[in-house]
C-alpha cells in the first residue's frame, strides 16, 4: 500500500503528529506495537505542564508554551470524538518542603519568565497564601510555585481520542505491527513490518524509546535513554484537589495519582517497594489527610529522554523525508506535534523554533 | 435468597446494617451476611452511581466494597462480622477522614 506519510509508533507522540497530518490532508499509515511494547503513553501522569520546562532552555520553554496555549483548541476538537478527556487548565502548584527548594524554585521560574519573554505566567506563595487555597496543606510545605497556565488530563482517554480523531480523518491504525526494516527506494521509503510491506514519501519516528534503534537503520544517530517513574493510585476519594500538582494530582473521577520518581534502571518498567515508600511518604508529608487511603495500584513507565531533556526534532540529512520526533512530555506536547511540527514535517513554512531541536546541538 | 446449609449455626452475632440491627451467625464475612439479610445492593459506583453487589467473594474484584466501623470502600468478602459491627452501603467515592487533617 502506498501512503504519503507512515508514522511509527502509535502513543501519545504518533497519534498527535497522525492526527496533525491528517488535518492537513496526508494519507497517513499508523504501524504501532504490541500489547508488551514500552509504551509511555500508558504509563504516565498526565500534566499538561508548564512550570518548570526549559528554565535552562529558552527554546523548550516557548515551544511548550506553544503547545499549553494550543490546548484548549486540541481539547475543543477531541470532543467530536465523544471521549471526555477530563482537559483542565486552572493552573498548577509545585511544592516546597524548605528553604534550599523554595530559591531554587524561584530561580528557576524567573529564568523560566525570562526565557519565555515574559510569556510565563507565575506566582510564588508562601505557606499562608497556599493555605488559602489548598486547605489541606501541610505545615511542612513551605510555599509553592504556581502557575495559572498549568493543567491536566487523563491520559489515557486522551490517547484514545487521539486514535479516534486521527481514524475519522481517515489514518490507518495498524497495531500489533512491529517494524523490521525501513529501506530507501526510489525515493521512497519501504517498511517492512509484521503485517505487511508498505511504502510512502515520508517517515516519522514517533516511537520513543525505540527511535534509537530504528534512526541507526537510516544513518540516524538518535541518543535516547529511559528514565523510570513509578506511580501510586488511591482509592477514589471525593474531590479535595481542585488543582494538579507536581507529585499529587486528583483525576475526574476521584482516584489520586501519586508520583514523581526518577531512576536510571535501564528497561525495567517494574516497580520497587523503597521507591513506592519515597513517593508515598513525600504526599503524606504535603498532605496528611492521605495517610487514611488505600492503594489500589501501582506500576512503573519509562519516560525517554534525551542528554539534554529536551525534543529531537531532525530529518535525516542522508535520508531526506525521515523525522525523528523523540521527546518526553508527550502529553504537554500534543498540541504542538498534532499542529505546527506538522507545518515542519510537510516542508511547509513552519515555527522557526522548531530548528532549534535539531541534533546539530549535541555536536561540539 | 440466600440460607445457612449448616442448621447448627447460631445466629448470635449483632450487626447494624443501614441503620437497622441484624442477627447473623459468628464466623460469616460481612458481604456473605450482606446476601443472608437479603439486601438489594451494598454499594453505588463512584463514577456512574450502579448498584452492585459483591462478585467473586474472595478478595479480588473489589465489587463488595462497604463502609465498615466508618472506614470506607472495605472489601466486605474479607471482612468477618463482629458483635456490634456498624455496616453501611458504600455510596459514591468515600471521603477522606477529616481526623486526618493537620491542625
């Protein structure tokens, strides 16, 4: 079968960038894994998230600027697919237990405001300004950034609504169809995958932490490593978190999501009682109410990243039609890939920012 | 619906289920006394507000959850009755303890 663009990998980051393509008017194949594959996308936390992004990297900090502002048109969009997402944007807390976190934190936003000139919207609080609006604090918080253009959702309807947008546009979702080869012809690209051999103009590697391995087969040197995050869920619970926060976030339907770890463990996506113990004892700390709750799962995802965190966003220069978007923050990001890294992907005139995510920038 | 096979059991145990006091054999699990006293649902689904009532009785589906001696969204199927046990229907998601909160 003949496409003008296949995209690899069906998650978070495929489905947006699909969904983007087909907008536009491309014929778009979806080749996504199986059920086992690594998948981001299933395992993540769900913050539509500013703060904190590219406070050491002006260009990441306007590109999810980019991507936050174009949320609620994304949001607005889904709804024709009639999952509710559960999208809100009322703004977002990180906390500080003392007083080496809160300048840190300061830091690190007024960088952030000034990387963004000025776009960044934020605000510190001291502990009694918080408690005013999380009741529930504990006295151990400090203070807490905050910023208003902050959100979240639920990621996996979110995923769900992706691939049902996208195939109402008419893409074809093939999954359990993992890649073997990827072949220049003619101008052309030919993959060969589980289910078949299918050819098109263009390629876009959107499949994570396998971007490595399938950039190497196109003369593509992708860095890309895993870094674990384990994650609790409580009990539903009634609403007592009207905002997400860094660590501690309510979902719509009540469950609490408790995370925020980071661990260097290769491709084990397991989980650990001392790191569960970590994460545990940090909410309870923000917020005592939860030591009553029960847990009623937990499990560990692997984020990808690059050496400096931020999107690789490249075309091969020896395989011209072939994108490498590799990135975490999928999530954040959907927006941006399924709008302007479209404008990119299809030659148009596009965000110049985009240019910034190239490779070029790990060479010295 | 639901009967004792062994007729020897004694039905000496107080439970206050919604309110109402029941007689029901010692060593039964709070959702089997549940199917006993003949209730028509022990819980409301969080989410859509169903009625349920417990399933699979051995710990795993979490359909028989209960507000046991005030703690919420208890597997009722794991629960032994005891004398004086207070058992309400489970409504909703449960709130959290305000006992918990920091003065």
């Amino acid at each position: 079968m003949q496409y003008d663009v296949i995209v690899i990998g069906g998650g978070m980051v495929g489905a947006a960038t699909a969904y983007g393509l087909a907008k536009q008017g491309q014929k778009v194949l979806v080749l996504d894994g199986e059920d086992l594959t690594l998948s981001a996308s299933k395992a993540n936390f769900g913050l539509v998230w500013v703060q904190g992004k590219g406070w050491d990297h002006a260009p990441y900090a306007q590109w999810c600027q980019i991507a936050t502002n174009l949320w609620p048109e994304l949001s607005d969009e889904l709804k024709a697919t009639q999952v509710d997402i559960s999208y809100q944007r009322r703004g977002g807390f990180d906390f500080c237990i003392n007083e080496q976190e809160w300048q840190e934190r300061e830091s690190m936003m007024s960088a952030l405001w000034k990387n963004t000139d000025g776009m960044f919207e934020y605000e510190m609080l001291n502990h009694s300004k918080l408690k005013k609006m999380i009741p529930e604090i504990s006295k151990s918080v400090i203070g807490a950034s905050f910023s208003p253009q902050d959100g979240h959702v639920d990621p996996l309807a979110l995923l769900q609504a992706l691939c049902k947008a996208m195939q109402n546009l008419g893409v074809t979702y093939m999954g359990n169809c993992l890649v073997e080869a990827i072949t220049p012809t003619h101008g052309e690209y030919v993959v060969k995958g589980a289910k078949g051999v299918f050819t098109a103009g263009k390629i876009v590697l959107c499949a994570g932490l396998a971007n490595g391995q399938l950039g190497e087969q196109l003369g593509m040197n992708i860095p890309v490593v895993a870094e674990r995050g384990q994650v609790l869920i409580t009990e539903r619970l009634k609403p007592f978190l009207k905002w997400p926060t860094l660590n501690v976030r309510q979902t719509a339907q009540g469950t609490v999501q408790i995370g925020d770890s980071h661990e260097d463990v290769g491709l084990n996506d397991g989980t650990t009682p001392e790191v569960l113990k970590q994460i545990a004892q940090r909410a309870v700390l923000m917020f005592p109410l939860l030591s009553s709750v029960h847990l009623v799962r937990a499990w560990g995802g692997l984020r990808i990243l690059t050496p400096d965190g931020n999107p690789i966003y490249q075309q091969s220069t020896s395989n011209p039609g072939v994108f490498s978007v590799t990135c975490h923050s999928g999530v954040t990001l959907a927006a941006a890939h399924a709008g302007p890294l479209c404008d990119w992907i299809l030659g148009d005139s596009y965000l110049p920012v985009i240019e910034q995510f190239s490779m070029d920038r790990f060479d010295v | 619906m639901f009967k004792v096979l062994d007729d020897n059991h004694e039905f000496d145990t107080q439970i206050s289920f919604d309110g109402k006091d029941h007689l029901v054999p010692s060593n039964i699990t709070v959702a089997a006394a549940a199917l006993l006293i003949g209730v028509k649902s022990i819980r409301e689904t969080p989410v859509t507000g169903a009625k349920r009532m417990p399933l699979c009785m051995m710990g795993v589906c979490y359909e028989c959850l209960m507000k046991i001696d005030g703690v919420g969204n208890q597997r009722s199927c794991q629960t032994l009755v005891r004398q004086g046990m207070v058992i309400e229907r489970q409504i909703g998601a449960t709130e959290v303890e305000a006992e918990y909160y920091e003065a």
